[in-house]
C-alpha cells in the first residue's frame, strides 16, 4: 500500500484497523504514530507494563470492545484537525480501559519534529557587518 499517495486521516484510520486485534486485548497503552512528509513512517502499540505479585501474574484484564476500537479509531481521525502546519512528527494516543464501569478514556499528544540539516540558510554567504560596510565606505 502506498502510504505516500494517501491523506493523513486515510493513513490514521488504516493504522487503526491494522492495530485493532492488539487494542482488544490491551487494557491501557500508548498507540504511537512516526509522521514524516505527511506519510507515517512507523507505528505500533506500547503496552503499559504487565504487573506480576510475588512471581505470579494477576489476572489479566479485557481490552476495548471492538465497538470501543471503532470510537477510538473515530476520534483519532477527528483529532488531527488539532494538528497544525507541520509535516514531521509524531502523534501519541494514550488509552486506557476502565473495566469496572466499562469505559474508556483517551488523550493525544503532539509532537512537531524539524531538521535543521534541511535549512536554507546554511547555504547563503555571510551578509557583511555594519563595520565592514562602514569601514569599506570610509577607504572609498
């Protein structure tokens, strides 16, 4: 699939549908997003840590229902109209499952990244000083 070819939102909700089996069985994590030129690079799910008591691992618990996955997915979309004028970066959603009421909460981060090594102005001359100009002036 040509990710380059695509709009951002089309990118996002594709990372979602790739990333739904893991988000059902992930109570709460951080789905990540690497943006470069517009086009995602790389994605993935972090998983917050799995807690063990004495050696044993408690029981674990049930992620989103794939109708949870599917709002999720949604807001996700809707959020990148917060997204403004930049083409680099990353996109980070935190999610968390809460099991007792059977709801969930989410919150995105942004992060604009720019590289430096692509600036212009690293390729003009140096614009002479005021004291060169005034010192050339006064030999004329």
């Amino acid at each position: 699939m040509n990710m380059d070819a695509m709009p951002l939102a089309r990118q996002v909700d594709f990372v979602f549908k790739q990333l739904e089996e893991e988000l059902v069985n992930s109570p709460s994590g951080t789905v990540m997003i690497h943006i470069r030129n517009n086009a995602i690079g790389k994605f993935g799910l972090r998983q917050n840590p799995i807690e063990s008591k004495n050696g044993s691992f408690e029981k674990r618990e049930r992620g989103m229902t794939p109708t949870q996955v599917q709002a999720f997915r949604k807001m996700a979309i809707d959020a990148l109209q917060f997204r403004r004028n930049w083409t680099h970066g990353e996109i980070m959603y935190d999610f968390a499952v809460r099991p007792s009421s059977g709801t969930w909460s989410a919150s995105i981060c942004y992060e604009s990244n720019y590289n430096t090594s692509n600036w212009s102005y690293r390729y003009q001359p140096k614009a002479p000083s005021m004291r060169e100009n005034y010192r050339d002036n006064m030999e004329s």
